[in-house]
C-alpha cells in the first residue's frame, strides 16, 4: 500500500501515461490462448525494492520448475522510474509479458488496448477464490483486465500505549461518529498539555479518504460513466471538518500535515509517537508497528448511519499484456503467482494480504503480530461495491487533490471555491484523456 487515508505517503512523482501511450495498439484478440510444449522465454515487471525482487524472483524460479518450458526474466524498478519505463515500452510497442498494475493506471492501459482480457484466460487464470467486489477492483467496463495481487480496507490505527499514558477510553468503534472521533482527538491534546496530538492529520490528502467521506453522503468519486459524479457540497463538507479538527487542536497543525506527507508513513507524526490516531489501511500495521515500537490497535472508520462507504483497495494487481506474444505463458504465470501454494509460501504478505481467499486460509495459521492483526481486521470489515476504478486521465488526482488539500488547511481558498475548482480540474483532465 502507498496511500494512508488522512495523509499521502511520498513515494516520488509519477510520469503522466496518457499521452505517451495514445499511440498503443494491440489488445486481446483472437481465440482463447493454449499453452504449448515449445521452450518460450517471457518478460514480467513489477516496482519495488530489492527485497521484493528476491522473493519474486524466488517464485519464479518454483513456477519455471513447475513449467520447464517457460522461462521468466524478471524486471523491476523504483516506483517512479516503472511508469516512465512502462510507458515507453508500451507506446514502442515493446512491453512485458506480465505487468504490475496499479489502480491509478489500469484505465488508462487497459483503454488503449495495451492490456489483454484475462476473461479469454479463464482456463487458464482460475479466479474462483477472489471475492467478487475484489474482482471488480481489477475490471472495467465489465471486462477483467487484472487480478488483485493483494487487498486491504481502511481503518484508524490507533496508538493504545498513547490513550493508557493519558487516561483516555478507546471508542466502541462499531457505534462512534466523526464528532466523537474530533471530541476524543481534542482530549487527548489535551490530556497530554499538547505533547501530543490526538489526530496525525485531516482527511484529504489522498483519493481513499475522499471515496470513503463521500460514499457517507450516498456519492462516488466517480461515476460508471467514467466521468467526477463528486459533489461539491460533500468534498467542501470534508475540508470543513479538516479545518475543524485542526483549529481544535485535535489534528496536527497543516504545516506538520506537509511535513508528514515529506517524511512517508514511517517517520511521521503517528509514527514518532507525536499522535495517537492516524487513518491507515490495514496492511499499513505492519510499518506502523515497526516505526512506532507502540501496541497498536486497528479501529473502524467513524461512519454515518448504516452506510457501507468502506471498500477494497487493491495493493496491486497482476495483468497481461495486449502486446503479448505469449498470452498462454504469462496468464499461467499470473495464475501460479496467485493461486499456487508455493508461491504464497514464498510471497505470504509481502504484497499485501492476500487476494485470494484461499491462499489466504493457507497463511493465515502462520501469520503473526500485526500481519494477523490485519487479517483480522479485515474480517470484521463488510466492505460496499467496489468504487469505480479511476478513468483514464484521472491518474494525477492525488496531486490534485493534496494541492488543493494544502491550499484549504493553510486558508489561502474557501473549502466550497476548492471544491468547484478540484472538481472542474479533474474532470478536464479526463475530458482530454477521451
């Protein structure tokens, strides 16, 4: 995961693809793909780190032993140079077999053809044991074009160590409400002589808070028409209610909220024990705990009556290119990376917990401290229907918004004037994109 729900985490900027890969043909024609006996050699690329890299490269050493007559080069890069990478090879033409997708990005692919339809895979890519809300993280237009690889939900992270030091109750988080979430904030600032904060940040700063407040209102971010069905009244309710937590000093202050952003999910407020309440999906435990040396306990979101706003948020997904040569190969090493025993042995939660819900059953005896934390936490979570992807042209939003975010919480423009002014911007930027 990259994106907590109150803050953004940095993770470097990101090449637009849109116009790069206006150029892309390909696509999933022709009949359903056959695997053969014929030695073939195909290309699979993913981000991250080298640790990533070595249990990836782990997995395909299992799925070449498996299939002697496929061979797999592994490629990977840093978060930002991937896209710039990806973009270029595609628009030439040239793409990777097997593609690590991102929710930002899979519109904007998929759209010009550069991602093959796995439905025509079916024999192939077995997806029996992934919730359906989960599946339609991955489709668009009704078509599946990638598998989640792993999932998660939001939640509040909350440092218990924190609320014991300063005598405050935690909430029956099946019952609570935004106020009560500003009201305990508030007392522990308090409670602390503002050593502390109760609230690491206001929501705002990245698409999953916004989908989530506005899901409160009976809105969506995006309509199934692929166009911003937002609305402005419910994106201004949301800063309205940033900017009261700030003020009551309840949430850091909006210059510690950039700091935060700067610093990433580990070296932030939360993180350093300077606040006791950060949103965060629940695959984000594991950081948190890491940075925080702190018992860390998972809550559920404040919500508005019995509206069901919380949804799946894929980790990352799996795809096949529409460029491929080999579509056969690479779905079948999509369908061991996912559904093979092995490799979630090898993988288990490094990816996010997992899709499937069957290798997660396999796992989940072994996983421990906040791993199971999260597992667990995910069970007692009855998400909605899965929001719309992001339309191609939308992928800059999170820029967008935290631009617009910072310019409300540092009061330079009215919440309802950046409302307007987000809403039009974005959806201009998908306009060009059509």
């Amino acid at each position: 995961m990259k994106a907590s729900p109150f803050r953004r985490v940095a993770v470097g900027a990101v090449a637009s693809c849109s116009l790069v890969l206006t150029a892309c043909s390909g696509g999933s024609t022709g009949a359903a793909p056959e695997l053969g006996d014929k030695p073939v050699t195909i290309r699979a690329t993913w981000w991250g780190a080298d640790a990533r890299a070595q249990l990836t490269n782990e997995v395909i050493a299992a799925f070449e032993k498996k299939y002697p007559n496929i061979k797999v080069k592994g490629e990977y890069k840093d978060w930002a140079g991937y896209w710039d990478a990806l973009a270029t090879t595609t628009a030439a033409k040239d793409s990777p077999d097997v593609i690590q997708m991102d929710e930002l990005y899979l519109a904007s692919y998929a759209d010009r053809g550069a991602l093959y339809d796995l439905g025509k895979a079916k024999k192939l890519v077995n997806t029996s044991q992934f919730d359906d809300q989960a599946l339609a993280t991955g489709q668009v237009d009704g078509t599946q074009y990638a598998l989640p690889v792993g999932i998660g939900v939001m939640s509040v992270a909350v440092n218990t160590d924190l609320f014991k030091k300063y005598g405050v109750k935690l909430p029956d988080d099946k019952t609570w409400t935004w106020d009560d979430y500003a009201r305990i904030g508030k007392e522990l600032t308090d409670k602390s002589g503002g050593k502390i904060h109760g609230v690491a940040g206001a929501p705002g700063f990245d698409a999953g808070s916004l989908k989530y407040w506005a899901r409160q209102q009976g809105n969506e971010l995006f309509g199934k028409d692929g166009n911003v069905s937002l609305k402005a009244e419910s994106l201004a309710g949301m800063w309205k209610y940033g900017l009261g937590l700030i003020s009551s000093g309840a949430s850091v202050k909006a210059s510690t909220m950039v700091e935060d952003q700067t610093a990433g999910i580990t070296a932030g407020s939360f993180a350093t024990g300077k606040a006791a309440m950060m949103g965060a999906y629940n695959t984000q435990i594991t950081a948190l705990q890491e940075a925080t040396g702190a018992k860390l306990k998972l809550l559920q979101l404040p919500r508005v009556g019995d509206t069901k706003a919380n949804f799946f948020k894929p980790s990352m997904y799996w795809a096949v290119s529409g460029q491929s040569e080999h579509p056969a190969e690479a779905a079948a090493f999509v369908n061991f990376v996912l559904n093979d025993a092995k490799a979630a042995d090898i993988l288990k939660t490094e990816r996010g917990i997992p899709a499937n819900k069957e290798m997660l059953k396999h796992l989940q005896g072994g996983l421990t401290g906040p791993d199971k934390a999260a597992a667990d936490y995910m069970n007692t979570v009855t998400p909605g229907e899965s929001p719309v992807v992001t339309p191609n042209g939308g992928s800059g939003i999170e820029p967008q918004l935290q631009r617009y975010s910072q310019e409300v919480y540092f009061k330079k423009t009215s919440p309802e004037a950046a409302a307007k002014a987000f809403i039009k911007e974005l959806q201009g930027e998908i306009d060009a994109a059509k």
